[in-house]
C-alpha cells in the first residue's frame, strides 16, 4: 500500500495510509539510540512542524516506525534545529535488513529528499554519519507524493551556449536536448555602452571578443548556424530565446552592468524594436535580459522602464519576456508582475554552508522571497546549477563534469555528495529533491545553467540532466 497522508504533531511523526486510518488516538513509537520512547497523542492533521524542545532528539541515528505496518514511501522529510549535520543517509528497514536508500549533506532548517527508487518498508531512519557540532532533528516524516497534474506545462529549460559544438571539450550528448521544452542561447549577444543591440564573436579558446551589429554581414551569416546547430536535436515544438546581457568588454560602457545608456527612452525603443525585428527574422520565441548588475537606484529605474516597455511591446508582436533574477533583486513589483517568467538564479549565494546552492537556503527561502512579493508560482523558474564554485574562492567555477571525473578517478562519488575537492555544487540527488520540490511549489518549471557543464552520457545515473528530464517525466502527469 502506498502513504497517502501524514500527521505532524509536538514534533513526532505518524504516517498513516488514508483519512480513515488516521481518525482517532494513534501511536507513535519513535527510538533514538537504545532508548525507547513511546507517546498516546490525538492526530490532528496540520501542515505546521511544532516543535516542543522536551521532544528533540539529541543522538547519531533517529528511527520512525511507520504506523500500520507496511507502506511503500518515495519521499522524506526532515528539519533539524540550526545546521550541525555535513553527510547522512536513510536507511529503510526491507526484510528484517537495514538498507541504505538515499544520502545527501545538509538538513538545514528543512529537506525533501526524493528516492531514487521507491520502498516498501515498515521504517525508516536516519544516521548522521558527520556533523560539526551536537545534531538536533526536530521532524522526520514520509509519504508518496503522486504524478502531479498540472494545467500548465512544467518547463524545462536550458541555458545553451550558442557556440558549444565549436569545442571538443564542451561536448552536450544529442539526449539532453530531448525533453527539454526551450532553450535560451546564451554568450554572444549584448548591448553596448550605446545601447545598441550587438552580436560578439568570441576566440578560438573562448577568450577575446569582436561586438558586430546584429545588422551585419557576420550577423546575418553567422547566427543561422549557431541557431540550427543548436537546436539540431531539439523538438519541433520546443522555444528557442536569446538571452541579452551586457557587453563587459568596453572601458566605457557597461562593465559589471554599471550603465546609465538605458536612461533616454529614444535608446530604449530603438533596442527593443530591433530585439523585435531580430526575432521575427530568426523565428525567436522570446528573450531573457540578464542585466547584471545596474549598480545605482537610477540604473534599476532603467531597468524598470525597459522591462515594462518590453513587455509591452514584446506582447503586441507575440514575443515572450524573460529575466535572470537573484535575491536582492531591484525590480519592482511591476516589472516582475509584467514578465512571462522570472528565471530564479538560486545559485551563486556564497554564505552558504560552503556550498553556494543548497536546498533550504538557496532554493526554499529565495522562492518564498519571490512569493511573498505577490509573484504567481507560476512565473517562477528555479535554477538549477550544473557547476560549482570553489569554498574559499567565490569567483572560481568548475563543470560538474569535471569534478565528477575527479570523484570517479579518486573512487568517491556518491550521488548525494555535494562537497568535493573544495568544490561545493549539487549532485544528483540534490538536483532531484529540488525538481520535485519545484513542482509539489506549482513552479512554472526548472532551468539548468549550463548544459554544457553536464557529463556527456546522457542516461547515466550521474547525468544532472538525465536526473532533471527522469524526475519531471516522473512526477509531473503527462
């Protein structure tokens, strides 16, 4: 039978398998270490953890027996008292025999981890194999979360390099492409310091850059084939955007986004027309502006009045809008109200338990930010990293699948580590918690950053991109 509805109260957890079941007085028989602890309670059905501190268990491994024996589970989750846990895994009791069925780092103030596989198990616990100082799991509970069915589609999305096939060491393996519903190409296509809409040609070696008018000869024969060699092996049905960031390679202009150009609105409608005219040659569904990052209040003011104006326009002509948003995000209520989607960048937040995208801290508690701003869950669009970014070096990056093939060689992956080698990035199992939490969130979808950092065999378990197209085709009703 499968867990169709939990009860959380004072703190314990007692699983149920339907609202019969759970009327009434239960048990709920909780052990940590050799003790043994055994309380009446009457279940009143709350979606709030309340915590009683007479109740938290201080110890290295917590068990919960799952009330009327036998259920098959494919979620668990847990909050633990401050962040004292760095490694742990689940074990599900099959047969009599302790099996190990999920791992992962950190708790932080909440986790949903996602089985890879679901169990038939009458209990479960967790073991705290590494934490730096005294643990304290406040809750622990289990359920089986079904295919949800959605009236709108659940995007996945990729950010793709629009010159990827150039290098050998940036292979992207056919597969990843096929499940995926858009792709935003990104890395050659700007504004300047005058606000014109410009395409770059990079180096050879991916250094150096050449700005071209979107109007020009190298434009006009160019773009056609990063377009089609990009979506080669992409569905038909699939949207194909240009993201447009700023050009960092003039003295004068628009470093680090620090541009004041935008402020004459006769420069800002003059670029949008073109970014409309561009699209209608190119068959583009849309564009993601990634202005990173206006440095005064004037500057996002700009940046208000080009998205507003964008919308507006990008509608009449059938076109959709997108933006790159992070916490702190200088957009008004407004501006984020009048995009299509808000493509969350739930990544690169370096106070972080060391690891710059973690689930409650970089996930949860950025999503609830956008949320409680008044942004329907729909527009929302969490990011998903396929890198990671050094510990003690916040401006060193590293493909996963290079850090991947140092755990291989080094005999230590796992799926659910998260740290390695002063790397601090997300693993596959990681990749799933937040996929299904994203959509159990009505997120309108996911996106990666960036493809080409994934390992090449697609369909290999360590794939992060195998793991974000098999969970959404999972959990997410056709």
């Amino acid at each position: 039978m499968k867990l169709s509805k939990k009860i959380i109260f004072y703190g314990i957890t007692v699983l149920c398998l339907g609202s019969t079941a759970c009327a009434g007085s239960m048990q709920a028989l909780e052990k940590s270490g050799d003790e043994v602890a055994s309380t009446e309670v009457r279940a009143t059905p709350t979606q709030e953890v309340e915590v009683k501190e007479t109740q938290v268990q201080e110890a290295d491994f917590r068990l919960l027996e799952l009330e009327g024996g036998m259920q098959t589970i494919n979620a668990i989750e847990l909050s633990e008292e401050g962040s004292n846990v760095r490694k742990f895994h689940l074990e599900a009791q099959v047969d009599g025999q302790w099996q190990s069925i999920y791992t992962n780092d950190l708790i932080e103030e909440y986790h949903l981890c996602i089985l890879k596989d679901e169990i038939t198990t009458d209990a479960i616990r967790i073991v705290v194999d590494e934490k730096s100082a005294a643990t304290k799991i406040t809750s622990m509970s289990a359920r089986y979360i079904d295919e949800v069915e959605r009236e709108e589609m659940f995007s996945n999305t990729a950010y793709v390099s629009s010159t990827y096939f150039e290098h050998d060491w940036d292979v992207i393996h056919p597969e990843n492409f096929d499940s995926l519903t858009d792709i935003i190409m990104i890395g050659n296509f700007s504004f300047n310091n005058k606000g014109e809409f410009i395409l770059i040609e990079h180096g050879p070696t991916g250094e150096g850059t050449t700005p071209y008018s979107w109007e020009s000869d190298y434009a006009k024969i160019t773009f056609p084939t990063w377009k089609e060699k990009v979506t080669r092996d992409l569905d038909e049905d699939a949207d194909v955007w240009v993201s447009i960031t700023c050009y960092k390679g003039e003295p004068d202009g628009a470093p680090n986004g620090q541009t004041d150009v935008f402020n004459d609105p006769a420069i800002r409608t003059d670029f949008l027309e073109d970014l409309v005219e561009f699209a209608k040659l190119y068959n583009i569904a849309g564009y993601d502006i990634d202005w990173e990052y206006p440095n005064t209040a004037s500057q996002w003011q700009d940046y208000n009045h080009l998205i507003l104006e964008a919308s507006k326009l990008f509608k009449e002509n059938g076109l959709k809008l997108s933006s790159a948003q992070s916490r702190g995000s200088g957009l008004s209520l407004e501006s984020l109200n009048a995009l299509d989607r808000i493509n969350i960048m739930s990544y690169d937040n370096y106070g972080t338990m060391n690891n710059h995208s973690t689930f409650y801290n970089s996930a949860v508690k950025i999503i609830d930010e956008f949320k409680k701003k008044g942004i329907p869950s729909q527009k929302l669009i969490l990011g998903l990293p396929y890198y990671g970014v050094k510990v003690d070096s916040y401006f060193e990056q590293w493909d996963y699948k290079h850090i991947y093939k140092q755990m291989l060689e080094e005999d230590a992956y796992d799926p659910g580590v998260n740290i390695y080698g002063g790397w601090g990035f997300n693993g596959p199992n990681l990749i799933r918690d937040k996929v299904v939490y994203a959509i159990e969130q009505d997120l309108g979808g996911v996106f990666c950053w960036q493809m080409k950092n994934d390992v090449k065999d697609f369909g290999n378990s360590t794939s992060l991109a195998t793991t974000t197209s098999e969970t959404i085709e999972e959990f997410v009703e056709d």
